[in-house]
C-alpha cells in the first residue's frame, strides 16, 4: 500500500471542503485503491497496519486515528462547481446549475470492523465522477510525497502545486479570499491575517519543501498595507520527475460531449466511452507493432570491401 498513487479531478482539488488530518489521511488511502477509469467504485477498506505503515505512525496512534475518523467523517461535506457534474448525475439528482454550487458527502457508509481493526467506507455517488471515469482534467501525485505531512493545509497546497506542474511557469496568484474559502478558514483562529500566515502558510511550505518532490515558496500580493492574495512559487526537486508526463497520460479520455457525437444509435454514455477507450488501445497496439515488411525484411550485410577498409585504418593507426 505504499506505493499508491492518487488520481483527483480538479473540481475536487479547487472544491472547499475542510477535512481532519486523519479523515484526509484516510479519503487519500481509498482513493489511492482506485482505478481511475472504472465506471462503478466498491467498498475501499485501510487497516490499522497498513495505515500506521503508509504514514509513519505508531500502531497505537494509527487506531486511535481511524477510531476518531469513524465518527466524524459521514458529517463531512465538500462543496463542488455544478456544472462539472455530468448531465445525467444532474438530472438524477436534480442538481441546478444556475445555482453554483451543490454540497455532497464524502461518503455514503463507514464501518469501523473492531474484529480486524480496519475501516471501510464507500464514496457518496455523486463524488464517483470525480474519482472514476476520469478525463483530462485531473491531477496524479504519489501519496509518499504526502505521507509526511503533520498539516492537512500541507496536503491541500500541495495539491495546488501539483495540479500546475506542467505549466510553463511555475507560478499562480490566488486571492487571499479564494484560499480562505478553498480551505474553510472561517473560524477565529485564522481570521487574522497573521494567525493565517503562522498557521497555515507557513508550516504548509515548510513540510512541502521537507517531505515532498516539490519546492516552494510564497510572496504577499498588497493592497496599500492589506494583503490581498498570495504568489506561490514552485519547483521540481532536481533528481525528481513530475507525477506524470501529460503527453502520455493513459487516463487521458475523450470529453463527454466528444463521447455524446460519436455514440451510436441506442448507445448509453458508458457503453459508447468503453468502445472508443478500446478502440484507441488497439489503435496505438497496432501502431507499435512491426509492419510483415519489417519483420521479413533481411538486414542488409555490411560491405567487405568497407569492413576491410576499416581494418586497414585501424592497423594504419596501431602503427
């Protein structure tokens, strides 16, 4: 378990939800068990072993962790852009996109097997689309990169990174009122600007720069003597690669509305995605094979004349 690697739509990534260190820890570890191009999910189980040893934890301190995430984590809610929610999970749950926003669970059911100290959970249905099924827009990371991490604002500005790792510019502008939002920093303890730097910012990078493959920092963007949004800058560690290469990512599907064209009469979305997801792989299984010309095709036998022509320029030189 601890090589998984997390795949995560960037609706959820730039979703605002809050979540526990530990409740993170967990949503990562199943998301991690996750084909990313399965239509349905199943019921995703962590133990307390696995879990201690994926995050460097102690087995006491693992239980206790899972113990306190079984009963929080069916109240938690993230709230996503409707109109990344595919049409037919729109209509279903008449979800209205005129409206923004809609709020979901994390998760459907939880259970805490007290007889094999694991935890189990399903994924609410209308978060499948952005853990399954996934097209271009998404971001892939590896969970060591975060395992480390004692901040679960760490996690979530590491995501942000992540999800512009290819760009040109490794650079963004957030406003300081996005990431109060992003990261539900609405309480007392951050409402000061100060509080937020101290607290969130600031251990953020420095676990980022100490744990990660990825090097940042932050500059204050001001208003007069306000700051209004923060600069971050990054960098791929030398000696580390970027999680993936976008140019050949084998998650890469055609859009829905791409899918929609090209279905055939009758045809469901489903069904009409995984004929064009084989179609392309026996494509690009074909290309890679040898034409029968390449394969019968003799090698050509090297000259004797220019095989003993280079004989003599050695012994010319030996001499």
């Amino acid at each position: 378990m601890s090589k998984l690697t997390i795949y995560k739509d960037n609706n959820v990534i730039n979703a605002s939800y809050r979540l526990s260190l530990g409740e993170q820890r967990l949503i990562l570890s199943c998301i991690g068990q996750i084909n990313p191009t399965m239509d349905d999910l199943g019921v995703y189980s962590v133990s307390t072993d696995d879990y201690a040893k994926l995050f460097n934890l102690s087995r006491k301190r693992a239980y206790r962790e899972l113990k306190d995430v079984a009963e929080q984590l069916f109240d938690r809610y993230v709230i996503i852009d409707a109109a990344s929610l595919p049409d037919d999970l729109r209509i279903k749950y008449k979800v209205v996109v005129e409206s923004g926003t809609f709020k979901t669970r994390w998760v459907s059911h939880l259970q805490y097997d007290n007889v094999n100290l694991s935890l189990s959970l399903c994924f609410s249905p209308l978060m499948i689309p952005y853990l399954s099924q996934l097209k271009s827009q998404f971001t892939k990371y590896d969970i060591e990169h975060v395992a480390n991490f004692s901040s679960v604002y760490a996690i979530r500005i590491y995501e942000f990174l992540a999800q512009r790792q290819f760009q040109s510019t490794k650079s963004f502008v957030m406003p300081l009122m996005d990431l109060r939002d992003l990261l539900q920093l609405d309480d007392s303890k951050h409402r000061l600007y100060g509080h937020l730097k101290s607290r969130v910012l600031d251990p953020a990078i420095n676990q980022i720069n100490d744990f990660s493959n990825i090097t940042a920092d932050y500059t204050e963007k001001k208003r007069g003597k306000k700051v209004v949004s923060i600069q971050f800058n990054f960098e791929i560690k030398a000696g580390m690669t970027a999680a993936r290469n976008s140019k050949q990512n084998p998650y890469k599907h055609t859009t829905e509305a791409e899918i929609k064209k090209l279905a055939k009469p009758g045809e469901t979305i489903k069904q009409a995605r995984e004929r064009i997801i084989k179609s392309k792989s026996t494509v690009k299984a074909e290309a890679n094979e040898p034409t029968s010309a390449e394969t019968k095709k003799p090698k050509k036998p090297k000259s004797t004349a220019a095989g003993l022509k280079h004989i003599s320029d050695i012994k010319t030189r030996l001499h």
